[in-house]
C-alpha cells in the first residue's frame, strides 16, 4: 500500500480528511490511515440516534489537525493507574483525535527505590503495585491502534 501505516507514527504526517454527507449517500477520503481513523471519530461524532433508527446530517467537512502533537500527559510514576484506565483514557483521546500520549515514567524520588526509571518500567514496579511486562507490551500495541504515539518520559 503506497500510503501504509508507519510502525510509529511520525510528527508532520498527513492527518487530513475530508467527509461529505448529502441525501444521496456519503463520501470519504483520506490521504493515510491516520486521516482514515480521525474520520471515522469525526463521523461517529455526527451520527444521531432517533425513534426509528440512526441518521446522519448533511455535512461537508475537511478537516486536519491544527498542531502536530495535540497530547496528553499521564504520569504513573507517583500514582498507579489501572491499565484499563489507561486504555479509556487512549479511548476518549482518540475519539477528540489527540494523537500524542505521553507517558511519565516512574523515577527514584516517587518510588523511594534506587532503580532507574526504565528500569522500574521493566520490572513493572510503580510504588509497591506493577506492571506485568505482557500487560505493557499489551498496552503499547493499544495506541498504535488508536494513532495515538507513545512518548515516554
């Protein structure tokens, strides 16, 4: 595929997409999958429930990101948070198209231990509770699915 999904996603990629909706039927394109995901989101968003079943406005839209890391911060390395958590927070980032997740590692003042942040995130301790490693590689395919980045910090 000319336009294939990068393994990570790259700062500068093409974001767009454009989505029309007329009486007759619906129209959709995007230059990468990336546009493909934020389309759907945006198109999922207009969708309207009624008494006999679903329907969707007419509509024109062409839409990109207004900056390249619209992100988030979550730290764990002071306070453990659930990976199921995590994963409807990378939900609702998704759905508002954010596309940057970054991810605050523990480190030696929060946990009291003389281990290295990336060590602690390998060994899965996070102040007394953890991290299995086949939860966290779990968790990093999560993003990626999602066109989220993972930036760990």
């Amino acid at each position: 595929m000319e336009h294939a999904r990068e393994e990570t996603q790259k700062l500068g990629e093409d974001e767009s997409y454009h989505l029309a909706a007329t009486r007759r039927g619906r129209n959709w394109n995007a230059a990468t999958p990336l546009g493909v995901l934020h389309g759907l989101q945006t198109f999922l968003q207009l969708v309207e429930p009624t008494a006999n079943g679903f329907v969707v406005p007419v509509f024109n839209i062409n839409d990109q990101p207004r900056f390249g890391w619209p992100r988030v911060l979550i730290d764990v390395s002071r306070h453990f948070i659930p990976l199921t958590c995590f994963k409807r927070n990378l939900d609702g980032m998704a759905a508002v198209k954010m596309n940057v997740l970054h991810f605050h590692c523990p480190n030696d003042k929060a946990s009291g231990s003389r281990a290295s942040a990336s060590q602690k995130l390998a060994d899965g301790r996070i102040g007394g509770q953890y991290y299995t490693q086949s939860e966290l590689r779990e968790f990093l395919d999560t993003p990626h699915d999602r066109g989220i980045r993972v930036c760990p910090s």
